[in-house]
C-alpha cells in the first residue's frame, strides 16, 4: 500500500515552513547583527557601510584566502590608539556564499611588511591550495611564510607571546601588506571586538615601531664627525620663494582615518 498523496504534501509544507523560518532567523540575526555595528560605529565617532565589495580585495592570505570574500558587509572604519599612537582601523564580515564565516580586524602600520606571515591556531584546518610554507610552532600557533628566513627575523619572542593573548576564537592572525589582521568567530559582539583591536595594535608597534626610523636617524646625527673632516663650503643664499634646505614638505596626517567606498547597488 502506498502513502497517500496528501501526506507528501504535509511533508513538503513542514519542510516549507521550517525553511521559511531558518531563512527569517538568518535575516533577523543578519539585521540583530548589522544595527548592533552600526551603533558601535556611531558611538565611537567611526564610519559605517552596509557592504564594499572592493574592501576585502587588499588582502589574500589569512581569512580572505581561506575562507575567501564575496563582499565585506558591516563594515566600520576608524582609526584607534595604541601605544605608538594612532593608526587606522577597519572591522567587517566577510561575507562568502551569503554566509557569513568570520569577522576580520585590521590595523594599519606605517609600513609595508616585506614578508607576510599566517599564525594559525592548531586547532583550525587552516590547509588550502595555495597554504604558505609551514615553518612550525609558535606558542600555540603555526607560523606561515614563503621566505622562512626573512619570517624568523620578525617572529620574535614578543610577537610570540602577543599572539597567543589573541584567545581560541581568534583563527588566524596574520601581516599583509602594511596591515595587522586577524579573524574572529561571527558571533563576536563589540566589547569582544574591542579587546581584539587593542591586542592587533600591541602586535602593530611591536612589527612596526613608530620610532623606529626615529632612532636610527638620532644615532646616525650621533655619530662623531672626524677630525680631518673638511668645513662644509657656506651654501648659496636660496631664490626668494625657495624652502630653506632641511624645511619638510607638508604630507596627508598618517592618522587619517580609511574612508570605504559603500558599493553602488
């Protein structure tokens, strides 16, 4: 004896109706989620867009490779302090398939990093197809990069221990281009943001120091002149108009904050 026909219909209503109701709980969790960085953003003085499919383009490795980014959706940038001053800042989903997988934080250095670096926790599967090469622990973590000599130079015990106050739901921490970056569980709240962005900032003055350069000209104008050195000749008096030799040229603020473009819809 067959089943009767009206009891696949009832099947296939539930199964309507439960589908409806997950896809509503996804967009309320989705809208829950969106007003709650909104208001963080506003309450920080920081810039919120709903979504900038160009963001995420800047980086490939860490998250963006592994989990790869269709868009970057809640997105909020500004600018924070950290021991070395202020740098600039960015927070957003990553969006990938309509799911979202992680959040990504990313500070700003001053400086381009040489070398990228991936530190992953042990726990994730963090293999993919084009994985940096394993170099081996670091404190909790698994140290990624293709130059493993240039890596060993910045891994240093400081940053070590820096990464792994990162906590277990942060995945990966990872240096690309001139930015500090790491990703957290989608379910991380501000407060929880926060704590993240005040970590990435020690691990940012620890690879790039703002003083850096500093130092290194101070013991260079340090340094004695020799006795037998000749007087410099007097210089030429400059053309009217001209800066004097030694004026510097006006730059941008290095602590402007990032403006992300939203996405024309």
């Amino acid at each position: 004896m067959g089943i009767p026909a009206w009891i696949w219909f009832v099947i296939a209503a539930v199964a309507l109706v439960a589908g409806l109701g997950l896809l509503a709980a996804d967009r309320a969790k989705e809208g829950s989620r969106n007003r709650e960085r909104m208001r963080w953003a506003q309450l920080r003085g920081w810039q919120f867009v709903e979504e900038d499919e160009r963001l995420p383009q800047q980086w490939a490795g860490g998250a963006i490779g592994y989990f790869g980014a269709d868009a970057a959706v809640n997105v909020v940038a500004g600018s924070t302090f950290t021991s070395d001053g202020r740098r600039p800042v960015f927070i957003f989903d990553i969006e990938t398939e309509g799911q979202i997988p992680a959040v990504v934080v990313a500070v700003r250095c001053n400086k381009k990093h040489r070398i990228p670096i991936e530190m992953w926790l042990s726990s994730v599967p963090f293999q993919r197809a084009d994985m940096p090469e394993m170099l081996g622990p670091i404190g909790a973590r698994y140290a990624f990069a293709d130059d493993a000599e240039g890596a060993r130079v910045v891994i240093t015990q400081e940053l070590v221990d820096a990464a792994d106050q990162l906590g277990g739901d942060v995945g990966v921490a990872w240096l690309e281009n001139e930015w500090v970056l790491a990703s957290v569980v989608p379910t991380a709240g501000p407060s929880r943001l926060e704590r993240l962005l005040r970590d990435l900032g020690e691990i940012a003055d620890i690879v790039d120091p703002f003083d850096e350069d500093y130092d290194a000209g101070r013991h260079q104008a340090s340094a004695p002149v020799p006795a037998e050195a000749p007087a410099p000749a007097p210089a030429a008096a400059p053309a009217p108009g001209t800066p004097a030799a030694g004026t510097p040229v006006q730059q941008p603020p290095a602590d402007a904050e990032p403006n992300p473009k939203p996405s024309e819809s």
